[in-house]
C-alpha cells in the first residue's frame, strides 16, 4: 500500500451512500490519504429516458439526460459536504454505463487501493441479501473491497 492511499468511493445516492463515505474519511484521515467519489448513471436508466423521449423530441431525450448528470455531479457535491468540510476528496466522476463494468474501469484509470461501498443499492426488492453490483464488484474487484452494510436498528 503506498504511503498515503487513495480511497475510492462508489455511491449510488442511496441510504449507504453517506455512511460509506464518512467510514472512508475516517480510514483517509488515518492514512493520511485521499478520496475518489464515484457515481455511475445506470445505462439501464439512461435506455428508459431514450426510449421515452427519443421519437418525441430527440434534442428533449439528450437535455433530460444531460440534466440528469448535472443532477448528479450535484448531489455528489452535497453529499460532499454533508460527510463534512475535512473530507478530502480529489476528484468526483460520474459515469454513463452498466455499473461494475464503469467501477471497475475507474480502477483502472485511477489506480486507487481501496474500494469502499454499501452492500445494497437502490432496489430494495432484487438481491435482498447484497445487491448486484456488490456482488459483481466482489468476483471481480482487482483491489481490496470494504463492503458496509446498514447499522442495525
């Protein structure tokens, strides 16, 4: 592990998606490393908006999904601050795609030591136990996987 490690964060902007990464600053904060915040726009979601708006008004279908990447960007940057103002993260990314395949190449490109994400996305019906991407991440994480899972109630 080198001596001051990036962390990389994967959010989803559901309920784990605080609490993974307040527990990554506090390991940043020890290690005296660094943090890259992670969303992936569901390429699945970006069909759905196609689909719906694409022969009613093509240049409406790409505003809505730029829009919505906007909204992204956003609500990572909230979220930035709701973890509190001594997070230090280096960079935020947002992605289009099918989401282990668009985590996995961000490891790629960043070259990060550590992936921090919650157990479970935002379906709450499929993979009850660990959500899909978690378990895609899990078989194929070329890096150490913290996987958080809720506080018990």
């Amino acid at each position: 592990m080198r001596q001051f490690p990036k962390i990389m964060v994967a959010v989803d902007f559901s309920d784990y998606s605080l609490p993974s990464l307040k527990y990554a600053h506090q390991l940043a904060g020890k290690l005296e490393g660094t943090i890259i915040l992670v969303n992936v726009f569901n390429e699945r979601d970006v069909r759905a908006i196609q689909y719906a708006l694409e022969t009613y008004n093509p240049g409406l279908c790409q505003k809505s999904i730029d829009d919505r990447i906007e909204e992204r960007r956003n609500h990572l940057d909230e979220l930035e601050k709701g973890a509190g103002a001594q997070v230090t993260v280096v960079k935020k990314i947002v992605r289009t795609g099918v989401p282990h395949q668009e985590l996995l190449a961000v490891i790629q490109e960043e070259d990060p030591d550590l992936l921090v994400m919650g157990t479970k996305g935002r379906s709450n019906l499929a993979d009850t136990i660990v959500g899909s991407c978690a378990q895609k991440m899990f078989r194929r994480c070329p890096i150490p996987l913290l996987s958080l899972r809720p506080e018990s109630k």
